[in-house]
C-alpha cells in the first residue's frame, strides 16, 4: 500500500472515530430517559459495589471511598448535580428532573421528582444543584435555561417564587448550557455553562447579583475538558469539575478558580489545576458530573463527586469520596 492510500485510509479512521463519537454523545446525552416525569415520593433500594483505588491520591486529594451505586427503581440514574447537607446526606439532581435524598454510607435512599412543569426531557433536564445562606436550594436546568428556587434545605422541594432567566444564556447551546451553578456567601450566583467557550478557549459564566445585575465572566479552562458542577470552596476560590467524555475516552479534572480579582470588580477568573485522571488511572471514572463539599467540625474537608449514567446499561453510576489532604491554596491568597 502507497503512502498516500494509507495517509488516506488514516484519514477515514479519524472521520469515522469522529462521527462514532458523536453518534455516542448524541444517544447518551439527548435521548430521553426512559422514565416517566412527576414521580411521587418513595424509597428505593441501593447497592453499593466497592471499587479499586482506596487510598490513592491525587494533587492534593485523597479517594478515601469509591463505589458503583445501582437500584431495581427505574427512576434511580443521570445524577447530573449534587450537594452535601449538614446531616451527612446527599442530594443529588437527575437529568430526568428528579431528586435522590441518600446517606453517602447507606443502602437505602429516597427519591421523588422536582416540582416544576413539563413532561418532556427539554422541560425537566436538571443539571446542578445549590443552597443559598438564606435557606433555599437552587437548581439549574438546560435546554431551557433557568434556574429555579425551593423552599428550605432538601426535600420536598417546594417552589418559592418565580424562575430565574437571563437573556445572556440565549446564546448557550441547548444542550450545554447551565451544567453548573454555585452561591457566594452574599447569595451571587455563578451559573456556568457547559459548552460556550469563548474565541480564545475561555469559560462562559454568569454572576448574577442578589438584586439581579448580571455579568458576564470568563473562567480558564481546562484544555479539552467541559465544566459539569462547581461548589464554593472559601470567599474567594470555587472548585471546579470537569469532564472529557467522547465516547472513545473518558476522563475527568478538578481546578480551583479565583474568584477575587472578578469581586474587585473584573471580569477574568484565573484557574489552577488540581487533579486529573483517565480511564484506568488511580482512580475509578465514568460521565462525572456532581460535586459536593462537606466539612467537618476538626477534621479534613470532604469532596464527593458522582457520575450521570444517562439511565444507559453501558455506564455506571459512581460515588467518589476525597479527603483533602494538602492545602487548595497558599496563605494569604
């Protein structure tokens, strides 16, 4: 064979991985989960399998648990969004526009869906999850941008007043859009988007004020990698996650923003790299999409992060527990 028929043949493979790839994204990613809307509330069974990599550290992280989470209810997968409550429980967002209530150690959890109109997977496709100081959980959705406010910590998740929308996140796509959402301590928000990066490879946010001035930000990226979730770590730094998910590789990262030079008024958040790993690597992987902060009177702060199976059979649903073990930031800073 020619050098030319083989550079042409190279060429065709790369095409064809491309369009495999895409074919993948779009059968995970936009398909509609196969479940019914407006779920009551009820318990589901859940089955925790260990998986390697306890132990291992990464950056300044520790994986001090890691398991494959399953259950018979059909309702239970595409956990997109999460957050820690004092009481040691998780709650976690679906794809589907429902919610999971566990305790990160338990074999039972509950379930029931969000209040909120719709039916179709454009109305009801959460993504993030947040609390605010002055006791309401936020949740972010895409496809149709918004982000909608409940009553209290957790369940049942009562609506308390009307959805947020702003006319920046027109230019979101439908299916990258707000994926992540995390509250300052003043009760800003800074909604993220998934996949609106700009010219020059930077993130695309918002900051959205408590009287509702909004602007626009720009956060580092991590090269080739999509933000999924964002939880506050301190005044000044949010911690970051993010994906590489084509189908052919998957891999996941975490960074820290700085968030002072954007509340001294500016427009740039400058970024550090934390941890990344592959398929493979140290630590177990899949579609990652939630984090969550929970701290601990005396002790190391935990980070937990989950993965979206998009209710397929060819995915998993994994929770990763990270004791941090070395400062996220330099004194001072």
């Amino acid at each position: 064979m020619t050098r030319a028929r083989i550079f042409q043949c190279s060429q065709y493979a790369g095409v064809a991985a491309l369009v495999l790839s895409a074919i993948w994204i779009l059968w995970t990613e936009l398909r509609p989960p196969a479940i019914a809307a407006n779920q009551s509330r009820h318990s589901v069974a859940i089955t925790r399998t260990a998986l390697p990599g306890t132990g291992q550290t990464i950056g300044p992280f520790r994986l001090t648990s890691a398991v494959a989470l399953s259950s018979p209810d059909k309702a239970f997968g595409g956990l997109s969004g999460l957050a820690a409550l004092p009481d040691g429980q998780l709650l976690a967002v679906t794809d589907a526009g429902d919610w999971l209530l566990l305790h990160a150690d338990g074999q039972t959890g509950e379930m029931g869906s969000i209040v909120m109109p719709g039916s179709e997977k454009a109305d009801r496709d959460a993504e993030a999850i947040a609390f605010t100081p002055d006791g309401h959980t936020l949740v972010s959705l895409e496809q149709q941008h918004r982000v909608l406010r409940f009553a209290g910590h957790g369940p049942p998740l009562t609506p308390a007043g009307d959805p947020l929308y702003r006319t920046d996140t027109m230019a979101w796509p439908p299916n990258g859009g707000g994926e992540s959402l995390a509250v300052l301590g003043d009760g800003s928000l800074i909604w993220i988007a998934e996949d609106a990066p700009t010219a020059d490879g930077a993130l695309t946010a918002l900051l959205v004020a408590p009287d509702g001035h909004t602007r626009r930000l720009l956060i580092d990226a991590v090269d080739g990698f999509r933000p999924t979730d964002a939880v506050l770590w301190d005044d000044n730094h949010l911690l970051l996650l993010h994906r590489r998910y084509t189908g052919a590789e998957t891999a996941a990262a975490i960074s820290i923003v700085d968030l002072a030079p954007v509340l001294a008024g500016g427009s740039a958040a400058p970024a550090r790299l934390l941890a990344r790993w592959g398929r493979g690597e140290k630590w177990p992987i899949d579609n990652m999409e939630g984090i969550a902060l929970a701290r601990r009177a005396g002790q190391p702060p935990l980070l937990y992060l989950v993965s979206d199976d998009n209710f397929s059979a060819a995915q998993a649903t994994i929770l990763l527990r990270l004791e941090i073990i070395s400062p996220l930031v330099a004194s001072g800073q």
